[in-house]
C-alpha cells in the first residue's frame, strides 16, 4: 500500500470553517472528499512537526485539526531529517522563515514516504523548485516524494 505524509495544510483546510474565497472553498471541498472517501487507499502517516503545527492558534479549531491525525502513524524526527532539512535552506531552496516546511518535505523523504499531500505551494509543491529540489534530495542519498494535493489524488469515485 502506498504511503502518504498528511502536513498541516490538509487538517486546516478540512476543519476550517466555510471560505468565502471560491479557490479557499475548492480546496476545503476537494480536502474533505478526498479524506471522507478514503485517502484513495493511502496508509497515512504525519509527524510531530505536524501535530505541533496543528496545535497552534484557535484552541477549538486546534483540537479539530489534531483530532482528524488521531490514530496516523507519526513519524519521529531524527537527526538525518534535520539534517535533510538544514541542506534544503542552506541551499536556498526553502527560505529560513519557512524551515518548518522543509522539515516535512525531509520527514518524507528520509522516511521513503511516497506522496506528501499539501495544498503549500508556495514552498513545498512548488514547480518552480520541484526538479532542483528533486536533485538535492537525491545527491543526499533520499528519493523526494511525490508532491501533489488532495485534489490531484482523487480517484473517480471520490471526485468532486
């Protein structure tokens, strides 16, 4: 069975309340079909960066998000994903301010996690970075997951 990192933009987008945005609302139903469907068949994990992560801000909305990653298998963060994460800022593919993201991305990757399901664009499933970052995970002896959101995995019976 496939294997697939749940990071903390797939929990918030799932219990947040109803956007207003059409691209916010999309995400949230897409996220919601995807999860309620079944993961199209995933064995999900996540990690404590993300439980962290989902812990933070609105204590009842905290409580929802970490609620929906109750019972995954939660990865530990070992000394190779931080060094893994180190590389990715220091070779400026993941800015500093952002470093907890690419923890995630090293967390899948050291992990051999096949898919890292994200709606973070900006610096996780980035396709201006994809194929560099593709690289220097690579030359540092890990193989990147597939980056992809719930919506891209949606099988016809789970599509929206």
């Amino acid at each position: 069975m496939a294997t697939a990192y749940i990071e903390t933009t797939i929990p918030s987008y799932y219990t947040a309340r109803n956007a207003r945005s059409i691209l916010q609302a999309s995400r949230q139903l897409a996220t919601r079909e995807w999860w309620d469907g079944g993961c199209s068949g995933f064995d999900l994990v996540t990690s404590t960066e993300t439980l962290n992560e989902a812990g933070e801000g609105d204590p009842e909305m905290a409580t929802e998000r970490r609620a929906l990653l109750h019972g995954l298998r939660v990865l530990p963060v070992t000394s190779e994903t931080a060094d893994l994460a180190r590389v990715l800022v220091a070779a400026g593919l993941v800015p500093g301010i952002a470093a907890p993201d690419a923890v995630h991305i090293a967390l899948a990757s050291v992990h051999k996690i096949d898919f890292l399901v994200t709606w973070n664009f900006k610096h996780i499933a980035n396709p201006h970075i994809r194929e560099r970052m593709r690289a220097k995970i690579n030359d540092s002896g890990y193989r990147m997951p597939v980056m992809c959101s719930p919506e891209e995995l949606l099988n016809e019976d789970e599509a929206i």
